[in-house]
C-alpha cells in the first residue's frame, strides 16, 4: 500500500503505525480465557497472508512456540485477571506495548468465570479440585482495563473475526476502529430476521446487547445471550420489568443477566437489582 | 388466457371500463394472477409464513400464501392463529414492509479500486433492474408507500436505486377485511379502504375476489384474467367485509394540532417517563414503513485496494447516529424518543407536508416492551405545557404549501396522510427549503 494519498495529519505518531519504516510488530497473549478468541485470530488466516508484509506477528504462542521479547507496537490481549501472577505479567505487557487492545468477554468484562465474583472462590475450589491447596487464585475475575489502561476493546464471546480485521486496518491506518454500539435488533432486522421476543415470547437480551455478531442467535428461534456485552446506553431495567410484567420470575432472569459478560457494569447491576438475594452458588 | 382471442379481451376490457371496480375472480385466479406476472418477468413478493409470522417474500404461486392464517397482535406481542377459514388475506400487517423492497437494508453506492499506478478508478453500481409486482398491499401500506416516494424520489434528490425499483413496480393492493388492535388507519387517514395509487386492488369475500382496477399497466393484466363483472351481491358482500375491519379499528389517534403540541411540549415530563421505558433499541424505525435513514460506511478488503461504499438502514434510536464533530447531539434516550415522535409526527408536516405515520401499527406490535407512541401522544394531550416553552419553529409558507392551500398550512393544522399523499406537485427548490427548514428546526429543538 503506498501513502501517497494520505494527508499529512494522519501519519503521526500517535494516529497509527503505517508511517514506520519496519513492519509494526504484533504480539498476542493470553490470560484466563478458553481461547476462541485466539482461534478467531487464526481463522483470519486469510487477510493475514495479504498483510504479510505489513505486520509481523513476533509473539503469538497459539500460533508458533517461536517467540521475540518486546517491545511491541501493538498486543492483543485475550483473558481475565484472575491470579496474582497475571495481574503483574499484564502490567508488563501493558509496559511493553505501544498499543493494547483487550479481546473478547474475558478481557472486557471478566467473561464467564467473573460468576465467582458472585460466589466464595475458596468454596468453588473445594468443590472443584481435589487438593484445592494448590490453587492459587485471587477471589475475582476481572477486565483488563481494571489493571492497566487499555486502548481499545474489542467485545465478543468469542470476537467476530471480520471486527478484528477491522481493528488491525484501522491501525494500520492511522483510523479509530469502527465497532457499532448500537443493538442486536438492527442487524435483525436488516437481515429480515423477525423478533423472537414479540413473535415467539421468548427471552432476548438484543434490544440491551451490542451489535458484533449480525444477530446470529435469533435467526436459529433462540434468543440473544448478550455476547458482545451491552450496547451503548442500555435500559436493562425495563427490558427486564417488562418480563417480569409478562410473568416470569426475577429468579430466573438473573442468569441471564449473568451469563458471558455476567460482571459487565450495566448486566451486573440488573442482575443485582432484580434478585439481590440470588445465590449464584447454588448452581454448584 | 380466459377469453382466448384478442377480439373479446378488447370487448371485455371497454365493457370492464366502463363499469370499473366491479370485475368479479373466482379463488383460483389468484393462482393464475401469479403465474402470468412471473411470466411478464416480475419478481412477485407476498406475504408468506416464516419464522412464525406473516413476512413479504417471494411467492411463486397461491400455496406460498398464508391462507387459513391470521394474527393476534398487542403492544409488544405477535402471535399468528389459525384463521379457521379459507381466505388468503385475513390477517393485518406484519413485521415487514414493502420498503425493504425498494429501499433495501444495504446496498453497495460506490465502488472504488486502486490501480497499478497507485491511482483511483471510482464506479457507481447500476441501480436493480428487479421488476417487482407487490402482492397484498394494504391501504396504510399505500399510503407509506407514497409517503417514501416523496422522500426519495419527488424532491430535488432523487435516490436512483428507489426510483428504478419503484418506478418498475406493479402494485396489487389488498382491502384489508379484518383489522387488528393496533391499527389506526382511520385516524391517520389512510384506510383501511384503498382508494388510489395502485393498479389492481382486491377484496377478498368468502367465494373470491371483487377486483378494482386502478392503471392502465393494471388494466393490462386484468384484461387477461379469467374474469367476469361482479354481481351486486358479490359487490355487497366484499363491502359488508371492508366495513367489518373498519368497525374492528379500536385505535385513535387525534391528529387535532398535533404538530404544535409535540413541538410547544419539548420539555413536558412525559418524555422522561417514555424514556424510562424504552430500549432505545431502534425496532420502531426498523419496522416502519416510512422511516428512511440510513448510514454510510465505507467497506475495504484488508489490503485496501477495493473500497465498497456501503448505505444500510440506521436509526435515530442508534446512540452513534446522532454523532457529529464534537460529540452525541442525542445523548439520551429521552431526547432520541423525542427525536422519534416529534420528527414523524410533528416536523415531518414541514419537511414533507404530510405526517410521517400512516397507522399501520407496526412500531407498537414490535416493540419489544409494548410501547404505544398513540398513548404517548395521549399523556402529552391530557396536560400540555400551559404556555410555550420554545419558540416554534414555524414553516415556512413558501417552503411547504401546496399552492392554494397557503391559509390551510400557516395555521399549522397538520392533514392527514390520505389528504396530502396525492401532492407532487411541489417545485423542486421548494422541497430543499423545506428541508433545510425543518433540519433548522431540528437542531433548535434538539439540543438541550
Ligand atoms: S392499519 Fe388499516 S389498512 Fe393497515 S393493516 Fe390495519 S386495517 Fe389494514
Ligand atoms: S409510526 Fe408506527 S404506526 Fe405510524 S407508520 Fe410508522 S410504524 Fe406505522
Ligand atoms: S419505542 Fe420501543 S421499539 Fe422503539 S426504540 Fe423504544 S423500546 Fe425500541
């Protein structure tokens, strides 16, 4: 790609990484996560390849067991903190990077494990483990952005592929990234998908959620998980009354509060608000 | 072809003229009526059962139709019933529009790609060359439809790919014989009876359908239908059905000054209220047959060198639609619902000179939380501000009038749909005022 076009404003230092001589170098890590967000990354492996020469990627342990110390231009971060040892290797990371960009559920909000957030960890331990002694673990599970500050984050349970190339050409190019925040229901309806809620009465958190995935669940008659964490300005509160109006039971709302963005401020407080007393440790 | 030779399908067709909206089709026509305007290269879209209600789709004969069907519709609820009888079309209108047929939710604009020598070749995509023959449409539908023209096609910007769709379009309406709860079509002035702007309208009784005929393009296709004139009691009986909607319609709307109410009330309580309740999720504007704003998004492959630029539907709802330099012009969800109700009901009279809802209903069934934007208008109505809080912007009488209906338009008396929907009649620069009037009037009302 030659820069010829470019104005001059927008190959500053700070606006991207197209104006340095050598390829930016990428490295991917990961926390406490499943890695289906890093395989997202792998399955990419096409648009990769065309960017070849425009992007190294020196650590990504996924991917090669060949890895290259820092400094990096830009990291992308897979996982939550959950143990004392990664609450410190973040901030190295973060020290190292030009640009750190949190990847999905776990990275933004905590993911699915912040449940323990809810519960004793010691108990769950127990439970879990036969010699819990040997665990190590801190009682929470938490955003990256609790730990050090993040550039950008891209939300998903896992990412959608086509939104991280778009984040990679963004800051390639020098351009803030382009994420809607808007709901789920507009890709329904601009896929022609009918409303699962109002056509079939069932349980949807599309109206609360961000948009990220093209509303995948209720084109198959399920209702939307909030994978992508919620949209710009939720009104969670009313979304779920109105259930609640139609009958269900506060109790079982809160799961689906409390599901893969369960710590996500807007989902946490409404799963708080509407059953304070709800004991997540039940489900053990 | 019924009649076979073209000697008396020219005979029938100056006697049929002669005594319009009384041709008579047996049932089975229908399924004639399909195929020969699939055999004329149209594309025919219908209403069809999917994902557990009543969409428009393609429909390539009568048993894609949803006969034997109906719907139970409420604020925030939609359930489709069986009908327990045979009619093709008892039942109101669904979670579609027409809209998605000539305004589709995303359409490539212009193209563009880099060449060897790092320069640009730009391209512009031909608009569709679809013909499409609309297939059930509703006397509110109509109505939007001529609404959607006026901003799309009628004024000094004339979207390209919805004139080449709209302009190649047969429009075979249908009378609606039932009505559900949320349609307001009486209010709105817009049905439920189809009066104009279609070339074939049917009612559908318990034997067959009475048939208007409504163009020449429709006379066209009714002249080669199996067809007879309709008897008075065939006449009566599809009457005595289009009467039976009208008597089920339960939804009002007053219309009486409602531009100057919503506009005298832009800081009444009720606003917090509704923004309480809403989710702000954008499913009113998506489903409504005469919301038109998109977005513009320039799309490219990875290396950069094709570059789509891409329009999709988008939302006044939509937190980013309302961003511009400097930040969110409707930074909460109060102000977005305001945004909403005022535009459509409100400033659109001076933007297009007719109101922006055609009662239809949509925007109530398919909110997920029931809001009814006629109960809105109500609680606003039942204690308006005592005196007016901002100046109104008032349109201006060059800008928006209809010639000769100067003294009608400055006392700010909204019309309904059905009587201003025939007026295309406004100059082009006129238009342009209009809009650039009611986007100033926006802006003022707008910001807190
Ligand atoms: S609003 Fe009127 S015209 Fe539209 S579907 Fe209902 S009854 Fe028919
Ligand atoms: S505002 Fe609602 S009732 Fe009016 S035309 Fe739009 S969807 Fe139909
Ligand atoms: S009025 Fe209803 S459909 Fe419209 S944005 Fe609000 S909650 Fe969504």
């Amino acid at each position: 790609m030659n820069d010829s076009n470019k104005h001059p404003d927008q190959a500053t230092e700070a606006a991207g990484l197209k104006s340095r001589p050598q390829a930016p170098r990428l490295a991917v890590f990961k926390f406490a996560s499943c890695d289906g967000c890093q395989l997202q990354i792998l399955s990419c492996e096409d648009e990769l390849l065309t960017i070849a020469d425009q992007v190294q990627i020196v650590h990504f342990l996924e991917a090669s067991s060949h890895f290259e110390e820092g400094p990096y231009d830009v990291a992308l971060v897979e996982g939550s903190i959950t143990t004392a040892a990664d609450r410190d290797r973040i901030r190295q990371v973060r020290q190292q990077s030009r640009f750190l960009i949190a990847i999905g559920a776990c990275a933004t909000s905590g993911g699915i494990q912040a449940l323990k957030n809810w519960g004793d960890h010691h108990e769950f331990s127990r439970c879990v483990y036969a010699e819990p002694a040997y665990i190590r673990t801190l009682s929470t599970s938490t955003a990256i952005s609790e730990h050090v500050t993040v550039d950008f984050e891209l939300r998903g349970c896992p990412i959608n592929r086509l939104q991280l190339v778009e984040v990679i050409q963004a800051l390639l190019r020098g351009q803030s990234p382009r994420t809607p925040r808007h709901s789920v229901c507009i890709d329904c309806k601009r896929r022609g998908t009918v409303c699962v809620a109002v056509a079939q009465d069932k349980v949807c958190l599309g109206p609360v959620t961000q948009s990220g995935c093209g509303a995948i669940c209720p084109s198959f008659d399920r209702g939307c998980y909030g994978c992508f964490g919620p949209a710009g300005q939720p009104n969670c509160e009313s979304l779920t009354e109105h259930w609640i109006g139609c009958g269900r039971s506060p109790v079982s709302l809160v799961p689906l509060m409390r599901n893969f963005n369960a710590d996500a401020p807007a989902f946490r407080e409404e799963g708080d608000r509407i059953d304070p007393d709800y004991d997540q440790g039940h489900v053990l | 072809m019924g009649w076979g030779e073209a000697e008396a399908m020219a005979m029938s067709r100056q006697e049929t003229l002669a005594n319009a909206a009384s041709l008579w089709l047996e049932r089975s026509t229908l399924d004639e009526l399909i195929r020969l305007l699939r055999g004329e290269g149209f594309t025919v879209v219908g209403p069809r059962l999917d994902q557990g209600a009543i969409v428009y789709g393609e429909i390539e004969r009568a048993s894609d139709l949803p006969r034997g069907w109906t719907d139970d519709q409420k604020p925030g609820k939609y359930r489709l019933e069986n009908s327990g009888g045979e009619a093709y079309f008892e039942y109101n209108v669904g979670p579609h529009s027409w809209k998605q047929f000539f305004f589709p939710p995303r359409l490539a604009v212009e193209r563009a790609k880099r060449e060897e020598n790092g320069g640009w070749t730009f391209s512009r995509p031909e608009p569709s060359d679809e013909r499409y023959a609309l297939l059930g449409v509703r006397a509110c539908e109509l109505a939007a439809i001529a609404v959607q023209d006026r901003v799309m096609m009628n004024g000094p910007y004339v979207d390209r790919e919805y004139a080449a769709r709209r302009e190649s379009a047969l429009i075979i309406a249908v009378n609606c014989t039932v009505a559900a709860e949320t349609c307001f079509c009486t209010s709105m002035g817009s049905g439920p009876r189809c009066q104009a702007d279609f070339d074939l309208a049917l009612t559908e009784t318990e034997e067959g359908f009475v048939l208007e005929v409504g163009t020449e393009a429709g006379w066209e296709i009714a002249a080669r239908l199996e067809h007879c004139e309709a008897s008075p009691d065939q006449l009566a009986s599809a009457d005595r059905l289009r009467h039976r909607a009208e008597d089920q319609i339960s939804k009002e709307m007053s219309n009486d000054g409602i531009r100057d109410l919503l506009l005298n009330n832009l800081n009444h309580p009720h606003w917090d209220k509704v923004a309480a309740r809403c989710l702000s999720c954008t499913n009113c504007t998506m489903v409504c047959p005469t919301c038109f704003c998109s977005t513009v998004n320039d799309v490219s492959e990875l290396a950069g060198d094709e570059v789509e630029r891409v329009r999709q539907w988008d939302s006044c709802f939509n937190l980013e639609f309302g961003y511009t330099a400097g930040g969110t012009v409707r930074n909460s969800i109060r102000n977005r619902y305001r945004q909403w109700l005022t535009h459509k009901l409100a400033s659109w009279h001076d933007q297009f000179d007719t109101s922006g809802c055609v009662g239809c209903g949509r925007c109530i069934t398919w909110c997920p939380v029931g809001i009814d934007l006629t109960e809105e208008v109500e609680a606003i109505r039942q204690q308006p501000a005592k005196r007016r809080e901002v100046p109104l912007p008032q349109p201006r009488p060059d800008a928006c009038v209809v010639p000769g209906e100067a003294a009608a338009d400055q006392s700010n008396r909204p019309r309904s749909v059905g009587q201003t929907i025939d007026d295309r009649q406004r100059g082009a620069s006129d238009s342009a005022e209009a809009q650039q009037d009611a986007s100033i009037a926006d802006g003022g009302t707008d910001r807190e």
